[in-house]
C-alpha cells in the first residue's frame, strides 16, 4: 500500500514527530509513503517531497531526527483552490493518477473538513491526525502542538511579570487559539495571571474593573490579564481601550504574543502525542478504516468519525474554569 501524508493550516511544533511515526509504521508493516509538501496545495501542484535518489518517497531515513524540530518539513499552507469542487474533483484524479492508496493529513479543522470533502469523492482510506496549537478539535483531549504554545506562553509570561512587578503595572498579553480559550486559560492557570478573557466565558469591562479594583485594595501591584484572539469583545488591544474607559486603576501595557505560540522544539508530550497519533492513524488504515480522526481520549487511542469530530469544539472543562477562579482569590 502507499500512503500518503502532508500537513495543513497553521503549523504545530509535533507535526514533525507525527510524520515520523506515519513513515516508520508503514515500514515496519511493509507499506510505502509518500509526503506531500503544502498540504492540499501541494497535493493540487503534484508537489512530493524527494528523497536523497529523488523518487517521490519518504523513507524511514528521511524522517530520522525529525521528532525535535518545530515547524513541519513537508511545509504547510491553506489552500483556497482546494476549497473549491473543481479543486477536490484534482486532488482525487491526482492521488489516482500517483497510485496513492490512503491518506494521513496532519492539521486542525479545516484540514479535517477538506479530508471530509476528499472522503466522499476518493475512495481510498484517509485518517487525520489533529495538528493544531488550538486544542479545539473533538475526538481528543490533546491537540499535537498545544502543550508546546503553551509552554511557551507560560514562559514569556512569566518574563512579563518581571517588568510587570517592576513597575507596578498591568500587562494584557493577548494569546492564540482561534475561537477557543484553551491556550489562554491553560496559561493563565500555568503563569497564575490574575484575570482572563476568553470567548467561552462573556467579557464585562465593568465587572472586571470592579475586580481590579478590589485588587488594587488588596495592595496587589501587577496584573497580568490573559486575552484569548477570539474573545467576543476583541483582542487585548480592544479590551485594553474598554477597561480604560470603565475606569481601569493600573496603567496598562499590551503584548501580542502572536506566531511566536507555533514555533520552536516541541515539548516531550507533543512529540509523544504526535508518534502515537500517526502511528495509529497507519494502523487503522491498515485494519481498513477511513475518514476518521486518530485522537487520544483519557490516555488511549481512539479513531472517531469524521462527523463526530466535526460536530462541534473540545470544550474546556468546567474544572479548569473553577480552577482558575480559586486561584485568583
Ligand atoms: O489555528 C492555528 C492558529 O495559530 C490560530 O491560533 C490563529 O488564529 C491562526 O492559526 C493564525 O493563522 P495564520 O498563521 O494564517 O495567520
């Protein structure tokens, strides 16, 4: 069997590592691979990662190492060609054409929207792994690359505070995550920022002076308020201008930390979740599934439908949330 494998959207720190256990399953199990570089882009422009012979395969020698590099080395991008009919109808004559007999797309969403799209029109086996910073899909309680953004918004936090301290003031520091707070509340709980903004959660100026207020009476001298990208009353910058407005005792300053969350050497667990979740992905090609997402759900591997997985967002548990509560008290 070939198998062919490619990453799609934003790039995770992982991807790398879920490569390499698609390759190094497929070898042990006696299949080819093939990598496509620029996920469905690529897919459309017949754009194959060479080996050191400069044949369209990915060998387990070509994946050697990988596993510590951040970014992806079959490139990524989002495609607005693939998005269309005509698009799709291309990308299945070329995986005929290059007699590829299943697919294993790495990425968020979107990418699993477009396997889906592929599914119904490609009868070969697709199984996608969740590559994505944003920890929002179903059908896994940990997205590839999450642990690593958020380590490094905890990290870059923690240096804020420092000048924060420094200079008795409050930082608004605003983080990824797409329509999901998940990168903001892990990294609050993380950094013990004192306030969050996320979109799950309604955002009152008001309410939140009122508590920075209290804050300030408390002889509390920095702050640090975590701003989810997608929180309903904007990013930090928004949400900057409408504590000013209602009153904000601190004086402020913003930090967007912005694609700096995507880079850099994955963290031990991603680089695990990564090799486990593209292994998997090969073994139940292997058992003859399709169109499902290969996750990890309370420690064990588990494929769910497409549909399933699409069905909506992880949600962030109701624990996490009280948690954070507590510890701003
Ligand atoms: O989905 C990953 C992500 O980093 C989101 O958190 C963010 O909103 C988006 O991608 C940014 O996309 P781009 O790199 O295309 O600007």
């Amino acid at each position: 069997m070939r198998i062919g494998v490619f990453c799609s959207g934003g790039d995770a720190p992982g991807m790398n590592a879920c490569i390499r256990g698609v390759v190094r399953c497929a070898a042990r199990f006696g299949h080819e691979t093939v990598g496509i570089r620029r996920g469905y882009q690529g897919l459309l422009d017949e754009d194959f990662h060479l080996n050191d012979e400069r044949q369209p395969l990915l060998t387990s020698r070509c994946v050697r190492d990988i596993a510590k590099r951040g970014g992806t080395i079959l490139r990524s991008s989002r495609s607005d060609e693939f998005r269309t009919e005509a698009g799709q109808q291309k990308a299945a004559e070329v995986l005929r054409k290059r007699n590829i007999d299943a697919l294993v797309p790495i990425g968020g969403d979107g990418t699993l929207r477009g396997a889906a799209k592929l599914s119904e029109i490609w009868d070969g086996s697709i199984i996608a792994c969740p590559g994505t910073i944003d920890n929002d899909l179903l059908g896994t309680s940990y997205t590839i690359g999450f642990a690593t953004a958020v380590q490094t918004a905890v990290e870059a936090v923690d240096k804020i505070r420092d000048t924060a301290e420094s200079h008795d003031r409050m930082f608004l520091v605003e983080v990824m995550g797409r329509s999901s707070g998940y990168i903001a509340v892990f990294t609050a709980i993380a950094s013990g920022a004192e306030c969050v903004c996320i979109p799950e959660t309604p955002t009152d100026a008001a309410e939140l002076v009122e508590d920075l207020k209290a804050m300030r009476f408390r002889g509390k001298s920095s702050i640090m308020l975590i701003v989810a990208e997608g929180d309903e009353r904007g990013g930090a910058k928004e949400i900057d201008k409408l504590l000013k407005e209602a009153g904000n005792p601190f004086s402020t300053r913003v930090v967007i930390l912005g694609h700096l969350q995507r880079g850099g050497s994955p963290a031990p667990m991603d680089r695990i979740l990564g090799a486990s979740m593209g292994e998997f992905a090969v073994r139940g090609i292997i058992d003859g599934q399709t169109k499902m997402l290969s996750g990890i759900v309370g420690g064990e591997n588990r494929l769910t439908p497409f549909e399933e997985a699409l069905a909506g967002h992880n949600e962030i548990p109701q624990r996490m949330l009280d948690l954070l509560e507590t510890l701003s008290h």
